[in-house]
C-alpha cells in the first residue's frame, strides 16, 4: 500500500485526483490517489461511514500554502501581482533582502463549521507565503505596495545600473 501525499494544486484547491475506470492498479508505478479501501482503518472516525478527511486545507499541519503571481516588466520597474482575496493589508508582510521578494500572510476563517456539514470544501485557509528571487537590482527606498479588489500590486522600480557613466581619467 502506498500513500500518497497530496500536491499543493490539491490542497488549495481542495480538488482529488481521479482515476479513470479502466485504470489498472497492477500494472501503475506510482499511484496518483488515496482511495477509502487503501486507507488504514486508523483514518476512519468513529462512524464507518464517515471517514476522517486525509489532509486538512488549514495550516494546522504546519505547511504553508503558496501564492499564484505574475511577474513582469515595464521600461522603468518591476511590477509583481498576486490574488489575496480575504486578507486585509495590515496581515500582509512583504519584505525584500537583497535580490528576493517575500510576501507573507494569512488567510483566517470567520466561522467555524464541522467537517461534517461541508458538500465541498476547496478554498485554502492558514499561512501563505511566496518568495521571487528578481531579475535586476531595484531601488529599495521606492518599493510600492497596494490592495484592491484582492489583488496585491508590488511595483518595483529598477535601478540605473544599466546607464554607462564616463568616467575622466587624470594624469598627474
């Protein structure tokens, strides 16, 4: 029996990889999904019926989700875009050292509500971070950051490494 761990595509979303009808599990190297009859009888709550859920999509396991960005480039800056709806800006950490961006937060559940009572449950809660290592220097002290709508906007400004400088050569 292999067990397998849930991808990060799956925990966000919440979704489980299926597999077809005509699947044929001798002849499978590696195995894509947990199904009930694999699972260990230690996974099963106390009703047989109702087995326990394998992976939680909370941080209560200590994983931290990962955020979806876009990274692109204008003439004059960096501008990185993220989707952070329900966390408020005063939750978000973004920080920069050296040449990586951080952006650090948590998403928090309003309500409390029994596994049992979920007919889906796909949103990711609990921490999340993401860290891009960028493209070319930046000028730190003009770093802006800004919410609306759920989308995090981090424009960068480059710096003006690029430019040539002639420099005067003296005799003496």
């Amino acid at each position: 029996m292999v067990k397998v761990k849930k991808s990060f595509f799956e925990r966000l979303t919440g979704s489980t990889n299926i597999e077809p009808e005509n699947y044929d599990r001798e002849t499978s190297i590696q195995p894509t999904a947990v199904y009930e009859e694999d699972r260990p009888s230690s996974m099963f709550s106390a009703s047989p019926e109702k087995p326990m859920q394998e992976e939680s999509l909370t941080s209560g396991d200590g994983s931290e989700g990962q955020l979806t960005i876009d990274v692109y480039q204008t003439d004059t800056e960096i501008v990185i875009k993220s989707t952070i709806a329900g966390v408020k800006p005063e939750d978000l950490d973004v920080s920069i050292s050296n040449d990586m961006l951080t952006i650090r937060g948590e998403r928090k559940k309003e309500e409390q509500t029994p596994e049992e009572n979920y007919y889906y449950q796909e949103c990711y809660w609990g921490m999340f971070s993401r860290s891009v290592i960028l493209p070319v220097d930046v000028l730190v002290d003009k770093i802006e950051a800004s919410m609306k709508n759920g989308i995090l906007t981090i424009r960068l400004p480059k710096s003006d490494t690029n430019k040539t400088k002639k420099i005067q050569v003296r005799g003496f």
